[in-house]
C-alpha cells in the first residue's frame, strides 16, 4: 500500500494535464508544455540564482503569453529539491540596483538635428554597454502553492517516465523524453508544475507568480538543455548573487552573454536580503539571447571571474556644448572670423604706413 501512494499522487497531478497536441514551448530553463489546442510561449524569463559554494537557490518569474488556462512546467534539478512562493518584490529591487547610469555629455559640431540644419534639438543615446533499487518513477513531495500544483519528481529511466506519464492520460512528447535522458543518467531529479489559476477562466498571461527551488549544489549550474525544444527565440535574464562576479562558461549555443551589472551589494531588509543573507554579495546580472533554440547544447555552468571588476552600464544623452546659451561652434567661429578681420586691418594699417621709396615718389 505505501508504494501505491507515490504513484496515486503522481497519477492525480497528471490527470488534470490534458493531452498535449501542440508541439511543446520551452523555457529557459524548463519545458512549457500547454493544455489541449491552447497556445503559451514564455516571451521572458528573469531569475535570481544564489549560490554559496554549496546549497543553490532559484527564484524565477516567467512572463508568458497566449491562450492557455493550464499549463506543465518541468524543470530538471541536480540534487532533491524544495520548492516555495517567493515575493516578486525581490525583482524590483533588482531592477533598481542595476539601472543603468545616465550622463551627458556634450559635442562641438553641429549634427544633423541641431541647427543651423534643423531648428529642432534632438538627442542621441548609446550604452557601453543560476540498499534498494529505485523505482522507474517517485514521487518526493507534492504542494499546492497559489496557483501552481508542485510535484518533485525522480526518474531513472525517461521511457518509463514518459510511460508513466502517458498511461495517465498525458501525453509526453518523444523528444521530450530523449532530452531528459541526459539528466536522468547523471540522476538528476524534476520539479513538475501544473499552472492552474485559481480564478476560472483566466489565461495564463504576463508575469506569473515566481517560484523558489532550493537543492544542494558543489557547482553553480542553471538548467537550460531543454529550451532547445523551443519554436520561438528565447530571451533570458539572470541575476547571480554569489561571493564573486561570475561568468557563464560558456555561451551554449545562444548569443554571447552580455554583463549589464556588478558590483557588490548589501541589501537591507525585503526578499532580496532575505535570499542574499548577511553581508555584503556580489551581484552579477547576466542578459542573453537565443534566436536558434534548436543550437542550445548544454546547461549553463557559471564560474567565478579572474577579478571582482565592477560594472554598470551608462546611457549617454548628447547635448551640443553651449556657452552662455549659444552654440560654442558658434563663438569659436565669430571669434576666428573677427581674430582674421582684425588681423587684416592690422596689416592693411601697416602697409599703409610704411614710406614710399624716393624713385617711386619722383616718377
């Protein structure tokens, strides 16, 4: 009866699914698969990775789009795994710390917009710019949370997942079950997710409620293989609070990561303080493009750089340099134009003084 239990749980998380038609949407980290004929594409995904060299931790919010009311989530994991709400106040705060620098700073020449070839002033900007055999499948935990019906999951085979699955009436893509096999021959586990709003009726769109995954981890690793089934080019934001500035190790596939925040931070009170825990964390914010999904080979593996080289990204407004009020191209063109007038009435005056030679004045 006790090894009933786990299946019994799993099989009432999977019969509310219904089969999947549409071929599955990816995540960054994670697959997105939706209900039925319904459509769902997850236009961003932003996290928070805290890792201290042992225990890692991810808060992600995925901002979505599309027709779906429900919706499957899966997310490989390398060690067993807590899952928990988390305040999506932490991201603002992310936000804030890592806005980027405005200054200005002025030019001499006047540009196209500027006058004399335009009356209208216009600016420009630019930017420098986480004993006994096992069973096939297990169950761990299962938790209702808002609007997500959590199970933590193990697997050591895909085909019996993807049969487990399918004899409840779900139905698992074959591709789906070939990317996981990577995970399950490192023995990894998985964080099932059933996105129901409680509010019937109501399609899954914008920004969902993030969650909170903690595992332990000697390595800092943020799951990303199976955004390769993505149709859509993906976008991906990661925050990384760390003891240092961190870089992925490699670009798995997507553009190259782009550093558009470090330096060390030390939050004081909120979620963020509460993730980062006491003293000061570096914080390293991390923006990366996947136009080709289908290139994705790897898991992103983050590493600490050489040195802890701060960072913040500047938008410059141009201004055209003006003094008193008036362009300095301008004064320094009067001032040359009058420097030569007077430099040639200098010389006029002079030549004009000099005395006439005698055989010039007796002819």
């Amino acid at each position: 009866m006790k090894r009933r239990i786990p299946a019994l749980l799993f099989a009432l998380l999977v019969t509310q699914l219904v089969a999947l038609v549409n071929p599955a949407y990816a995540c960054g980290c994670g697959a997105m698969i939706p209900d039925g004929q319904s459509r769902i594409g997850v236009d961003r995904e932003t996290s928070v990775v805290r890792w201290d060299g042992r225990t890692e931790q991810i808060v992600m919010r995925f901002t979505v789009g599309g027709d779906a009311h429900r919706a499957a989530w899966i997310m490989p994991v390398p060690g067993r795994a807590t899952v928990e709400l988390a305040d999506g106040k932490m991201f603002d705060e992310l936000s804030r710390l890592t806005r980027p620098e405005r200054k200005t700073r002025s030019y001499f020449w006047p540009r196209e917009r500027d006058w004399p070839f335009s009356s209208r002033t216009g600016d420009t900007a630019g930017a420098p710019m986480p004993g006994s055999a096992a069973p096939p499948v297990g169950v761990v935990g299962r938790e209702q949370l808002g609007d997500f019906d959590v199970a933590r999951l193990t697997a050591t085979d895909p085909d019996a997942l993807k049969n487990w699955l399918e004899s409840n009436g779900f139905t698992l893509p074959d591709r789906l079950a070939t990317e996981v096999k990577p995970y399950v021959d490192q023995s990894w586990e998985y964080v099932a997710v059933r996105l129901a709003p409680r509010q019937q009726g109501k399609p899954l769109r914008g920004d969902l409620d993030p969650l909170r995954i903690r595992f332990e981890s000697d390595r800092l690793v943020y799951p990303m293989r199976l955004s390769r089934m993505a149709k859509t080019p993906q976008s991906l934001g990661l925050y990384v609070l760390a003891d240092h500035r961190m870089e992925p190790a490699t670009a798995i596939g997507g553009s190259a990561p782009k550093v558009t925040f470090a330096g060390s931070i030390e939050p004081e009170g909120g979620p963020l303080a509460e993730l980062a825990g006491a003293g000061p964390v570096f914080l390293t914010a991390i923006d990366q493009r996947f136009p080709d999904p289908g290139r994705i080979d790897a898991d992103h593996e983050l590493r600490a750089t050489a040195k802890d080289t701060p960072y913040r990204r500047a938008i410059y407004r141009d201004e055209l340099l003006m003094v008193g009020g008036v362009p300095a191209w301008l004064l320094t063109i009067g001032a040359v134009a009058v420097a030569v007038t007077a430099s040639a009435v200098a010389i006029l005056r002079i030549r004009a003084r000099r005395p006439r030679p005698a055989g010039a004045a007796a002819a």
